[in-house]
C-alpha cells in the first residue's frame, strides 16, 4: 500500500490494519489518529469562527448519520470522536463516497510528515483558505 | 489550525500583510507567496518568486508545497459552492478573516521583494 511509505501515517496504518481493519478503514483510523492531523485539513467543510452563530446558512445539510453507509458512517463515527462532531463539509463530500474516500487519501497527504515543515505547509493551506474566501 | 505546529498568533494577524511583516522568516514569505501566486486566477508563478524558491527549497519540496496548495484549493473551493459557513472550531480564539481578492499584480510583487 502507498500509504504506508507515507511518513506518519505508516505506522498507525499497519497497527490498526493489523487489528483487522480493511485497507480504508486503517487509513482513515491512521488519518484520524495522526498527530500532525490537521482538523480544518481533513475536512474541507470544517469552518471555523462564529459565522455559525450569526445565522450563516449553507445550502446543504449533507449526508445524515441514518443515511450514510457503512465506510461513510466510519468516517462520521472517528470525525465525531476527534473533533466533536461530524463537519458540515465531510457530510456534502458524503454524498459521492467515491470522491470522499479519494479526498480522504489527499487529506492525509496533505497532513502527514514529509519533507516540508509541517508549519509552513499549514501556512501555505490558511493563506490559501483565506484567499479562495473559506471562513475560519 | 497551525497553533499546535507553532504558527505564533502574531503570524495569524499579519498574514494577509505578510510582505510587510516582521513575524516571518524569508523561507516563510516565499511560502506565503506561492501560496498567493497559486490561488489567484490565473495562477501564475513568475520566473523570480521560481528562482527565489529554488535557492531555499528542494525540487522535492517544492512539489510537496505545489500538492498542498492545490489542494488546499480545491477544498476551500469546494465548499463555495454549498455555501459552508464557520463551524466555530475555534470559536474564542483569534481567527484571521477571509482576504479581500488581490490583483494578480500584487502578490507578484510582494514574491520579487521577498
């Protein structure tokens, strides 16, 4: 598996794929688990600030818990664990599981060790984020 | 985000002025400047923000940096659509806003100077 070469990540990987996770369940546990895991990283829609409560409405209420499938419901489940609750953005990218796997992968690459500080890649991302115009 | 990998509050604050900034190392400007570079439309990186990349990151580097910030677009860009608003996970710590769009122009320059 590619993922394991990524540093990180590799580890994590093989333990929970050894504690008889599939190949995706084990990434996405990796992912999740990852130290260097960047909450506003993984999950695109994981706005931050207080736009929330100033009645900011999006036009998607996305993926609900009772709709989702198994390896989606997975995903829910380690979001809600790691951040508290399953983001507005994980839930829309729900809606084509092939695409929120995919993302999945880049996510991790994108949060895992490699041969740029993990600092500036994160100022890279919020400059980014900022620009394009996705809330903190 | 960026607290834990060491990203100081300062930093947050002055990141849309970065050019100006003394919060930022040069290695920190150009990353910031390619970051800008890469998301304006159309993206465009000139041959002396390339050059002055080359003298402090690798080729394998700067290709991690490129992935990144692509990606990093493709998900803030994603979100435009549904319209996704702040989910308050950093609710009572500084945030910095959204950036007003910038001329192409600009970031151009601020990437020669730095």
């Amino acid at each position: 598996m590619v993922f394991r070469a990524l540093k990180g990540g590799g580890f994590r990987f093989m333990f929970f794929e050894q504690a008889g996770l599939s190949n995706e369940q084990s990434l996405l546990a990796a992912l999740f688990t990852c130290p260097h895991f960047m909450p506003s990283a993984i999950t695109s829609g994981l706005a931050r600030s207080s736009l929330l409560a100033e009645g900011h409405m999006s036009r998607s209420e996305g993926i609900q818990n009772n709709q989702a499938g198994p390896v989606t419901r997975f995903i829910f489940f380690l979001a809600k664990r790691y951040l508290g609750r399953v983001p507005l953005g994980t839930r829309i990218r729900a809606f084509d599981p092939k695409f929120l796997r995919h993302a999945l992968r880049l996510d991790l690459y994108s949060a895992s060790k490699g041969v740029v500080p993990v600092h500036l890649k994160e100022l890279a991302q919020l400059k980014t984020a900022l620009m394009v115009g996705c809330p903190f | 985000m960026g607290r834990k990998s060491g990203i100081s509050e300062d930093q947050l604050r002055d990141i849309s002025r970065f050019e100006s900034s003394e919060h930022f190392s040069e290695q920190e400007k150009l990353v910031l400047s390619l970051a800008g570079a890469l998301t304006l439309t159309p993206a465009n990186v000139s041959d002396g923000l390339y050059a002055a990349l080359c003298k402090q990151f690798s080729e394998r580097q700067l290709v991690e940096l490129s992935a990144v910030i692509a990606w990093e677009n493709a998900r803030a860009r994603f979100n435009r659509t549904f319209n996704v608003g702040a989910e308050g996970f950093s609710e009572g710590q500084f945030c910095p806003m959204p950036e007003h769009a910038k001329t192409a122009s600009s970031v151009q320059q601020a990437a020669t100077h730095s």
